[in-house]
C-alpha cells in the first residue's frame, strides 16, 4: 500500500492554504515495520505473535477427560477415533476417568489433577464432559497446553448460554491454556490422506458440516493438510489458526467457513501476515444479507451496513471472498497448487465457436483480459486451423484438429505467446475419443509449461475416464465443472498474485504518535453529544480540512457586518447540536447579495428554528463556494473492526444514491484512490458533459486527514459526516461545506 500518516498528516500530495489562510500541515510516512507490542495511535495492537500450535496438531501425550469403552454411549465412539488418531500421529493417549482403572485397556488416570504426575506433560486435553469450565483450571496445574471443548449449550443457545461462555472465556484467560472450543467437534482429528503430495489446503471452520466439501477435495487429487473447527471461539479463533497455516511451508491456501467474526482486528492482522507470505486466504462469510442495526444520525452511518463493512476489509487485506461452498473449494484448490503466473493474459480455447463465444463474454464481464494473440502467432494457428475461424482470441479450431497431432500443436503455440499466462479449455460436453486425445494434449502441456491450464469439463455425469482419470489425475491442470467457477477461480488467481507482488502492509505504515492537531481537536469534544455544524467544522479545521470563510451570529445586525466581512454572495444556515439534516426543514438560505436579504434570511430562520423548537448556538454566515461535485466523508465505528472511513456520491440525494466505498484504517493514497474507482459516479469526478475535471488529489487528501482523525480519536468520535463536501475544478481544492460530528 502506498502512503500512509506520521507526523501531522498524511500524502504526498501538495500542500495547501485554506480559505481561513491557514497551511494544513504535511505527511511524513516512516515505513516502520510493526514489532510485537507495538500499538498505532489510538493503541490498537500492529503485531500478535503466531500461535504455537505445533503441540495442538501434534501432540506427544493426549489426556481424553470422560474417556469410555461402554458400547452405545457417545463418549465411546469419541474415544474410539481419537484412539485411532493418537496412532497415526504417534500419541500417546491417557484416558481420566473417576471410576474406571482402564479404557480399551489403557490404564486410567482417576482425575486431572493426576496428569501432573505423569512422566511426560500432557499437550492435548480432549474433554468430553458436559460443563468443561470446572476442569480448565485443574488442567492449568497440571501444566496442559491445549483442550478441546465438545459441549454445546453456550453462547448459540442464546443469553443465558453466552454468560456462561464469558465465565469459561474468563477461566481460560486466567489458566493460560489455550481452548478450541466449546461447541466444536472431531473435524480436527480427521483422517488425512497421506499419498498426495504438493501444496496443501488448510480448513478453518465454524460449522464442521459446511467443511465436508472442501475435505472431500482430498478424493479429487487435493492434498488438505489440517482442519480447525472453531466453534464458539471462546478461545482460539479463527484468525489464530491463520496466522499458523500461513506460516506452515506444506499450507499453499487456506480455506474459512465464517459464521462471524470474534474479533476484527486479530482477523486483520492475521490476514496481513498471510498477504506478506503470500499465502491467499479463501473466505465464505455468511450473513451478507446482515442489515445495519444502527442508526445513524449522520448520513455516513446509513450507506454502509455491517456486511459491507466486512466486505471491504477482506478486500483491503487481500482475503478472497466467495459466495458458495463449491466456489470455495475450487478457489482454494487452484491458489494453493498454482504456480504464479507469468503472465496475466487469459486465453480460451476450444473446439465450437459458440462455446468461445459464451466463455469470453463471461470472462470479459468478470474482469479478467482476454489480450488478442499476436498477429504471427494467429498465422502460426493457420497453419493447422481452417483461415475461415477466428484464432486472436478465442481461438476456435473447429473439432477436427484436436483427434490428430494437430491439436497438441495448437495448444503449445498457445501458450508459446507471451501475452497469454493462462489457457482456459471449456468443454462442454464428452465426444469420445476426441475428448479423450484433447484432455491428453491439455495435460502433456501443462506438464511442459509454467503457465496455468485450465479445463471446464462440462459434463454432468463426471464419470467419464477423461474427466476421472486423464483430467483429475493431473496437479498441473486446474479442473472445474462450471464456467462460473472456473472464472471466478482465475480471477482470484491473478488478483491474489497482483495484490502481494510488493504488497506493503498498511500496518507498518500506521501513525504511532499523536499529530499536533490531537490536542485542538479533543477540546471541542463533548462527551455524549453532537456537535453543532459550526464545532464540527472547528474539528475539521484542526486537522487541516479546508472549511468556507464563515462566522456565527446572534443577531441581525451581526448577520450584516459578517456578510460584509465574509464578502457577497452568502449562505446562512442554523447552526445548533440538535440539526443533523436542515435542508429539510428550510434553514438554509443560499446566494443571498444583500443586507436586507442577510436581515431578512437571519429573522425566518430564527423563527423556523423557535416554531420546530430548535436550540441554536446561532447562524452562520457562510461564504458561498463555487460549484463542484458533491461528495460525501465519513466516519462510523464498526462493532467488528472499529473505526471506518467512507467516501461516496454526497448533496441532499446521498442516501437515494447510496454510492459509497468502506475502508478500515490503516490505509494509504493508493487504498484512497481505490476507494473512488469502485464508486458508480467515478466519472463525475473525471468531468462530464462539459464540467471540468475535479480535483482528485484534494479529495483524497480529505479521506486521508479524516483517516487520521478517526484513528487519533478513536474512543472519543462516535460519527462524522461532512456532506457536501464540495470538490472545486482540478487544483481548487475540496471545500467542506457542512459537517456533523457526534461524540461517544
């Protein structure tokens, strides 16, 4: 990421002075790495240790807590696996039991305080027992480091059951283990095929069921290497196990199934590990149809619900967030086992022009760049293709070619331009043996070349021996069943390896120390309350944000010597704690260029304001700012991940339009651009119908400075929403018109 804050503020972007003459102050970014125990300026952690789950996933001693023998009771067939999982990892298992002097013949221990008096410590503590918060501080004595909690009946069971998960969290906390767990199950302590090779999936998953496909991938060709089921996640979390997998040498991918986060913050950290190891993170996270709980006084508040706001930090850490079970286990299978490409050109190629046609349409709508093949390339395909199809791209060989020697040589010429880093092959249908020569070419070359090799086999029966066999047998080719899979697979592909080539950390670029204007801004806080328009711009002020000349009034006459002072024409607003939206209510007046229209303005918007029963601290006489695009910026705080920064399409339309962009900050100039490249209304900024061009570079200062200011007050500003922000004609700068700000 480029860019960042230290110092008083943030960009290389160009200094200005503000309609008050002042000189907002300028970034100085430090590219510090973060260490552990460092914290950013509002005292959030930059850094968490990598688990040490080593002793977790390969424990030397087990103690199984409520281990049995007694057919048909489910404690048995517990012990049983676990049994059966100890030998294959080399374990060690101690079974505890009150009354029993053995458990499938190994002799027991009568309680957890007497796996202290074992020859060996004990690494792993499986606890089938209905209330585990009683054993967790015997287990600490006894020196375990791990456990595993079976029991359900806490925080998914509702209040009463997430009581008595803090009570076992707190417990945990205290006894210094760590706990997988409760609510989980055996999914960790499953059989892993051992005869495949190549770079592994590792699964992280809340509910263990929703796991079973991407497991399954085992019985495709797909190495898995672990499975963590989370649970309730009183304890360890899924962003723990992340931080584990990334830095396991066998993981190439990992794979999540989340229900909900447990903490924003650890999962982006753990996110930003894996990106720097450049190890991709596959996601689905349920609950995009989440509507925002809260509601906002300011327009900020109302454009982002709480799964946008996980949506966008995924994408700001590099997380891949897919939709489907399907699409994550072919996501997953394809980033871990992939070389990078060497190039990011997309070609498709198969045997019916139709299929062509369709499969670019939909690649072409996804994103990804289907370039045209050199001209000597199209008249190297000639030779073996008839000149009537078309071969730039896709490249149609007609059927024919591909049940001779010819077809091998269409595929290698493909692949020989240097353009093209991925071959896409969709077949629809088996036509035997044509299907079955075309399947070999495409798995003879994929094994001669570093480029990616794809196939779609279309077929719904998937038992054919190409498709079983030639197909699925092969860890160079990339296999999928459905266009869209494939396409989204590719795209995530090559969007993975762009966005860690160079990646920089936002993390490490994140202010350590307060800026100058902390101080000028925390005494025009006030705890609980909103600020009135004319305290909101004051804050902004602090912070180098550009505000109209303006001045606050309590009486006619004052109105007229500010109008004169601010200089004609003028805006008047009411100003007070209570309007968030005045607009709406007529108290404003614009392009006013008189003292009697002053008089006039300043007597009716009193009087609205006295009648709706409005407490003012006064109007304000405002200078009126010449025309631009209206934009909108924002802070909200999230429950998940704290503090976030929104920019969109503003004016009095903002929430008809709801076009917007999220981040989670940390971030820098490059994320801020980014930001206005997903907003619909991106070309407004660009100038349309004759506008001129908006200054771009004021207006991302503005999202930076206001980055700044949610991250130094963090804990202190609730809300804040400057609607309109007012982007003059490129190197005019971004005037804040209005601006509301609530304080916690």
């Amino acid at each position: 990421m480029l860019g960042s804050t230290h110092g008083t503020f943030t960009t290389g972007l160009r200094a200005r002075v503000d309609a008050c003459g002042e000189q907002p102050g300028r970034t100085v970014v430090h590219g510090v790495a973060a260490v552990e125990g460092d914290t950013d300026v509002s005292g959030r952690p930059l850094h968490t240790p990598v688990p040490e789950l080593d002793r977790f996933f390969r424990p030397q001693v087990v103690a199984v807590v409520g281990a049995s023998d007694t057919e048909g009771r489910p404690n048995t067939g517990i012990t049983r696996q676990l049994l059966d999982w100890a030998g294959r990892v080399g374990a060690r298992v101690v079974p505890v039991h009150p009354t029993r002097t053995a458990v499938f013949g190994i002799p027991c221990v009568p309680s957890v305080d007497g796996l202290a008096g074992l020859d060996e410590p004990v690494d792993l503590a499986v606890l089938l027992v209905g209330d585990p918060l009683p054993v967790v501080e015997q287990l600490a004595a006894a020196k375990v480091r791990f456990a595993v909690a079976f029991a359900s009946g806490f925080a998914e069971t509702g209040e009463a059951g997430a009581r008595a998960q803090e009570r076992l969290a707190a417990a945990v906390a205290r006894s210094g283990i760590r706990l997988l767990g409760p609510n989980t199950n055996l999914n960790a302590f499953e059989r892993f095929r051992e005869d495949l090779e190549g770079p592994a999936v590792a699964l992280i998953t809340q509910s263990g069921h929703q796991g079973r496909p991407v497991f399954t991938l085992q019985e495709l060709g797909v190495r898995l290497s672990h499975w963590a089921p989370t649970g309730n996640e009183a304890d360890l979390e899924a962003a723990d196990f992340i931080s584990y997998f990334a830095h396991r040498p066998e993981v190439g991918a990992i794979a999540c199934y989340v229900e909900g986060l447990k903490d924003g913050r650890s999962f982006l950290l753990a996110a930003d590990r894996a990106a720097r190891r450049q190890v991709p993170v596959v996601a689905v996270k349920v609950g995009r149809t989440e509507a925002g709980a809260r509601m906002a006084a300011s327009h900020t508040g109302k454009l982002t619900g709480a799964d946008q706001v996980v949506d966008a930090a995924m994408r700001q850490f590099g997380v891949i967030r897919v939709d489907g079970l399907d699409q994550l286990q072919d996501t997953a299978a394809l980033l871990a086992r992939a070389r990078k490409p060497v190039a990011e050109g997309v070609v498709v190629y198969s045997i019916s022009g139709g299929t062509g046609a369709h499969f670019s349409d939909l690649a072409t709508a996804a994103g990804l760049r289907l370039p045209a093949l050199s001209q000597a390339r199209q008249d190297e395909l000639h030779q073996w293709i008839p000149e009537y199809l078309s071969v730039a791209n896709p490249v149609d060989n007609g059927g024919h070619p591909v049940g001779d020697w010819r077809g091998r040589k269409i595929i290698d010429a493909i692949l020989a331009d240097p353009a093209v880093g991925v071959l896409i092959c969709p077949i629809t249908g088996p036509f035997p043996p044509m299907s079955d020569r075309l399947a070999r070419d495409l798995v003879d070359a994929a094994e001669q070349t570093d480029k990616l090799v794809c196939v779609v086999w279309g077929s719904p029966v998937g038992t054919e021996e190409a498709y079983r066999t030639t197909l699925l047998g092969s860890s160079r080719v990339a296999t999928f069943r459905t266009f869209g899979n494939c396409i989204g697979a590719v795209k995530a592909y090559l969007d993975h390896h762009r966005f860690t080539t160079g990646y920089r950390s936002p993390f490490d670029e994140a202010p350590r120390t307060p800026s100058p204007s902390l101080r000028k801004a925390q005494a025009l806080m006030r705890p609980g309350t909103r600020l009135s328009e004319h305290a909101a711009k004051q804050l902004l002020r602090a912070y180098g944000i550009r505000v109209p000349r303006e001045q606050l009034v309590t009486s006619a006459a004052a109105a007229v010597r500010a109008a004169g002072l601010v200089g004609y024409p003028v805006v008047m607003k009411a100003s007070g704690p209570q309007l968030a939206h005045k607009t709406e209510l007529g108290l404003v007046k614009v392009g006013l260029t008189s003292a009697s229209q002053v008089r006039d303005a300043y007597r009716e918007l009193t009087d609205i304001a006295r009648y709706e029963d409005i407490d003012l601290d006064g109007i304000l006489v405002c200078q009126m700012v010449g025309r631009g695009v209206e934009m909108v910026v924002g802070v909200t705080h999230d429950r998940l991940f704290g503090p976030t920064v929104t920019v969109g399409l503003g004016g009095v339309l903002v929430e008809v339009l709801n076009d917007a962009a999220v981040r989670v900050p940390p971030f820098g100039e490059r994320e801020a651009r980014d930001m206005l490249g997903e907003l619909r209304g991106r070309a407004l900024l660009d100038g349309v119908r004759g506008a001129p061009a908006a200054d771009v570079d004021a207006l991302v200062e503005v999202v930076l400075r206001v980055q700044r200011m949610a991250l130094e007050l963090d804990g202190e500003l609730a809300e804040l929403d400057i609607n309109p922000l007012m982007v003059l004609p490129r190197g005019q700068g971004a005037v804040a018109l209005d601006a509301l700000a609530v304080c916690r």
